[in-house]
C-alpha cells in the first residue's frame, strides 16, 4: 500500500528502480509523523521531512545537498538541538510481502513480546506496531511491523542469541513477510553495522534504496 506522503512515491518508484536524478539536489517534504523528522537520501538526491519553521537558506547554511550533505552530523544536530534525540545512520531497504488470503502466516501475533525493547522503540517513533512471533512461546524471536517512514509498511525483527548463526535470520525475516499482503511494500532500516541483519534483509529478497536518519527536536 502506497500512501499520501510526498516521499512515500519516491520510495515506491525507487524501490521499481526508479531513482531520482543524481544530480546532488535535495527536496523538503513535511513530516510524516507528528513529532518525528527525518532526513533520507538516495545516489545524489536527499529529502528532508522536516517541519516548516526551519527556512530552506538555513539548511543550506549547515550544507544541505544531495551528495551526503544533507547527512552532515553538523546539520542533523543543529536541527535536533542540544536535547533532542537522533537516532543511527541506517541503511534504508525494500522487500515485498508474501502473505496469500489461502496460507496462514507463519508467525503470529504475540501481544506478550510487545514491550520487549525492539517492540517498544517501534512504538515510539511508528504507528500501528504488530508484534509477531512464532506459535511456541518459548521462542522470543520477534517481528515488529508498523506504519513507518513516510507512512508506508515498516519490519523490524530480532532474533534470539540462540539462533543467531545458521540462517535463523534469513527464515524470521521471511516468515515475517507472509504476514504482509503479497506484493506489498516493505521497508526496513538497518545500521550498516549491524551485518548480520543487512546479511538476513538481503538474503531474504530486500534490496538496500539509500540511507534514513531520524530525529526529534529538543
């Protein structure tokens, strides 16, 4: 599903191959989420979803452009200020569900892991957070799906230490999947740094779009 934020159809179109122009410019689109900003950059193009008080000659100030610019840790502090929160640099990515109307999904709903701290930090910065995991309960591998950047399907997942290591992640990510209407859109962010997760994305079909960095102003 595709909503009504301006960068919602700029991720769809790229996430079809369908990039905007690497020519090192940069866009300003509101908010998606009260409260929550956020900056997005794809090859040589950046959009800043940002409340409208801040004046574009400002962003320029600080170097926003479409060439990492926009990602400079001094204009994203200077946007945040001194107490607000900025969260990673992430890598953002794209998949597509699998859900059938025929097939049950292979997780299911688990109310009781929703204030483990991936459920929970979900639930701060998204909306509508569905904490999955599988039917026995003494696994605490977790899937989170939201409403996410630019209002679209967000997964966020974590699997337990137990699993970690022999495709445990790869199996989570895609049963996870099947818990979305085939063929919808899927967004996940991920730090680089995290390779195991970036390994499991790539490996269960996402495919990476450009970079996602959240904030909220002090």
């Amino acid at each position: 599903m595709i909503g009504d934020h301006p960068l919602a159809g700029l991720i769809a179109a790229a996430a079809a191959g369908r990039f905007p122009a690497a020519d090192g410019s940069w866009r300003r689109v509101p908010p998606w989420r009260p409260g929550v900003e956020g900056i997005v950059a794809f090859t040589g193009h950046a959009v800043l979803a940002l409340a409208p008080d801040i004046p574009d000659r400002q962003l320029v100030t600080l170097g926003a452009d479409g060439f990492g610019g926009a990602h400079n840790p001094r204009l994203i502090t200077a946007l945040a200020g001194p107490g607000g929160w900025i969260d990673s640099l992430d890598i953002l990515m794209a998949g597509r569900g699998s859900g059938h109307p025929d097939a049950p999904p292979r997780l299911t709903d688990r109310p009781d892991l929703a204030t483990q701290p991936r459920a929970a930090f979900a639930a701060r910065i998204r909306d509508q957070p569905r904490p999955l995991g599988y039917a026995d309960r003494r696994r605490t591998a977790r899937a989170v799906i939201s409403r996410g950047i630019a209002g679209l399907t967000e997964l966020g997942f974590e699997l337990e230490p137990g699993h970690r290591g022999h495709g445990g992640g790869t199996e989570l990510v895609r049963d996870a999947l099947t818990a979305v209407p085939a063929g919808e859109l899927v967004l996940a962010a991920v730090a680089p740094g995290n390779a195991a997760s970036v390994r499991a994305l790539l490996s269960a079909g996402f495919v990476p779009l450009g970079s996602v960095q959240l904030f909220r102003r002090s």
